[in-house]
C-alpha cells in the first residue's frame, strides 16, 4: 500500500516536472541569453536609439522605395548628420589643440609654478593645502597618462560598438512590425493593448530630445554669429550635443567662457555668455523639451528628466537610452496592472 502511494507521488512529481520542463527551460534559456548579450548593452542601446530617430525618414521614403531601401537610406543620413557633428566638433578641438605655442604653454607652467612657490613661501601656512594639492595633481597627471595608452583600444571598442549599433537598428526598422506582432502573440490581454503606448513614449523621448538638442545648437549658433563672439558653429555643436546631458547641458562649456572673456577683458562676450548660459539652463528643460514631449509622450516630463539622470548613473552613456526605456516599460506595465488606458 505505501508502496503504491509512494509510486503514485512520484508519477505525480514526475508529471509536474514535465509539464513544468518546457517553462524551467525557457527561463534558464532566457537567463543564459540576457548574460550573453550584457556585454552589447551599449550597441543594442545605440541601436535602439538608431532605430527610433531614423523612423520619421523611413515613414516618408517607404511610400516611394521599397523597405529594405527606406531603412538602409534613413539610418546613413542620421548616421551622416550626427557624425559629422561630432567629427567636426573633434576636428575643431583639433585644429585649436594643434594651435597652441608649446613653448608658451610651458612658460605659463613655470609662471604659475613660480608664482605658487612665491605664495608659499610668504603664507607658510597654506604649505598643506599646497602639497596636498600638487600631490592631487601628480595623481590625475598619472591618470590622464594612463588613459591616454588606453585611447586606441576605446576607439576601436567604439568602433565596432558604433557597426553594430547600426545592424541593429537596420534589423529593429526592417522588421519592427514583426518584433510588435511577436510581442503581441505572447503577452496578456492587459499588456498587449499598452505596447502601442510604450512604443509612442519611447518614441517621443528619443526624438524629442533630439529635436530639443537641435534647438539649442541652433540658438546657440546664433548668438555667437549676432555678437561675434568666435567659433559659432563649434559653439553651436557642442552646445547641441552637451544637451544631452542631464543637468549639465552647454553651461558646461558655456559657464568657463565666461570667466575667460572677462579676464580678457571682453566683458560684453562675457555677459551675453552668461546670459545665454542662464536661458539654456531654464527654457529647453522647462518650456521646450516638455513641450515636445506633451504632444509626443504620456510621461511626465519630470519623470523623463529622472530617468535620463538615473540611467546615466547606472549604465553610464548606454543609460541615455536604457533609463527612458526602462520608464517607458514600467509605465505600460503599470497602467496595464491597472486597468488604464
């Protein structure tokens, strides 16, 4: 009798782990893919972020040439346009680095290393903060050494990060309409009518942005050619792609030009620079992006803004990209567990 109770609990066991098995599988598959693919995080984020600004274009070219076409064509010109941008930004710094008197910038180091040494030896009292301040700088001199021998590895990472980038976004637009249906088939009732709404605000985030960016590139490019004021399109570059940069934006280079244009004595650059500084720190975050982003998206703008900042933190550069998504995500599935529309 215990005999047979005890074959019966094991068939049953045994069933329960078959019907079980397919599942158990498929998460220990699943498990074993997202540990695959961690290191392509930054080339599947870059192409997600691709994909989504290369749609507009292949929307407007799919009418007139075939898919395959449209897709290929829209991500060479968003391609082209953003590294021309950054390759003339490069450039530029470039050319300016290149212009430098190495002499010069050596006779500047010992005239402030003389000049320091003067100060020390009348305040004997500040000789701490100088010695621990001359050992913090050997320590980023030796840092930024260091990263200079690791430069060419980084770019060639990059590189092939940025080829990647790029199959994966041809493949997310080409067959974008499969990816939805497949998510569709497999996901609850509850979910599958909120992916449309995941799709729109991601969609409004990343173009949004990037139409935000554009703005102050262009302003800023402006206010240089108005007031004469050097390197306009340069300025407007940097300016446009430092918008990118949660809480920091163009003030980053905007704030520092400002303090050199009144120590050279250029005091309206100076105040047109802060000035500008001022108004690129409140009106994008505060006027413009929310309103891109109220026609495009149904997050608040606030949240967007935190999850640009969290994402950043967390996953570094990829988190542009992996923090709204994340947000985007968790708001369908929420408005899904909740019934909303």
């Amino acid at each position: 009798m215990r005999r047979s109770q005890r074959r019966s609990q094991r068939s049953v066991i045994l069933d329960e782990i078959r019907a079980n098995l397919p599942l158990l599988l498929g998460i220990l598959a699943l498990v074993l893919l997202v540990w695959i693919y961690t290191p392509l995080t930054a080339a599947i984020a870059y192409g997600v972020l691709l994909a989504y600004l290369s749609r507009p274009l292949m929307r407007r070219f799919e009418g007139h040439i075939g898919k395959g076409l449209s897709a290929f064509l829209s991500l060479i010109i968003i391609s082209f346009v953003v590294v021309s941008i950054l390759a003339y930004t490069a450039y530029q710094a470039g050319v300016e680095f290149s212009s430098l008197n190495p002499n010069q910038v050596v006779n500047s180091l010992i005239g402030a290393s003389k000049t320091i040494s003067k100060f020390a030896s009348e305040h004997p009292e500040f000789m701490p903060v100088i010695n621990s301040f001359s050992n913090q700088l050997d320590k980023y001199t030796s840092f930024i050494t260091a990263q200079a021998v690791n430069l060419v590895f980084y770019l060639v990472n990059l590189a092939i990060t940025l080829v990647l980038a790029l199959v994966i976004a041809f493949f997310l637009l080409y067959d974008g309409q499969k990816i939805r249906e497949f998510l569709e088939l497999i996901s609850p009732a509850e979910v599958k009518v909120q992916i449309s709404r995941i799709d729109q605000n991601l969609y409004g985030i990343y173009v949004g942005s990037l139409l935000s960016a554009l703005i102050v590139g262009v302003i800023t490019t402006i206010t240089f050619l108005i007031f004469s004021i050097p390197y306009p399109f340069l300025a407007g570059a940097i300016a446009a792609i430092l918008q990118f940069i949660p809480m920091v934006g163009p003030q980053l280079f905007l704030i520092p030009g400002t303090v050199v244009a009144a120590m050279f004595g250029k005091y309206l650059q100076a105040v047109v620079l802060l000035i500008l500084a001022v108004f690129l720190f409140f009106v994008p975050d505060n006027a413009i992006k929310p309103v891109i982003m109220k026609r495009t998206t149904n997050i608040h703008p606030l949240l967007v803004l935190l999850s640009f900042i969290g994402g950043v933190v967390v996953f570094g550069a990829p988190g542009f990209v992996i923090g709204p998504f994340v947000l985007a995500v968790a708001d369908g599935l929420i408005h899904a567990w909740l019934n909303w529309e």
